[in-house]
C-alpha cells in the first residue's frame, strides 16, 4: 500500500475516526521521541557529550544560576 493510498483511504473515514487515528499517530510519535532521547542520553549516547561538557563547566564554576522571577502580569 502506497502513502497515497492511505492518504486516501484516511480521507474516507467518519470524522470521529479520523480524531482516534489522530490520536494514535501522536501516540506512536510520542514513543518514538522517548526511545531516541533514552538512547541518545544513554552511555555512548549522542547527548551523554553534552551532558558532560554541561557538567564538566558547572564543577569549574562556570555557570549563572537562573534568577527567579515572576511571570508577567502577575505583579
């Protein structure tokens, strides 16, 4: 079945349908985002360097805290 076949076919379904499919989609697309960030922040991940260099430049003091403050129009 070709992309645009189910493009097609999806086309066809009542729209409360569509909103499960939907829906589903977003799941799907959420468990793939999980299982990249676990992998790319696992050892030898991607993001580990990242992490490390963060870590590496906050034990050498060479960081600014967040400053706290208030959201706007909440004065």
């Amino acid at each position: 079945m070709t992309i645009e076949a189910i493009k097609e076919a999806i086309q066809e379904l009542p729209a409360d349908e569509k909103t499960s499919l939907a829906a589903w989609l977003l799941e799907q697309d959420l468990r793939e985002w999980d299982k990249q960030l676990e992998q790319d922040f696992s050892p030898g991940g991607g993001g580990m360097a990242l992490l490390e260099e963060v870590d590496a430049q906050i034990n050498a003091g060479n960081f600014e805290p967040f400053k706290v403050t208030r959201p706007r129009g909440k004065e």
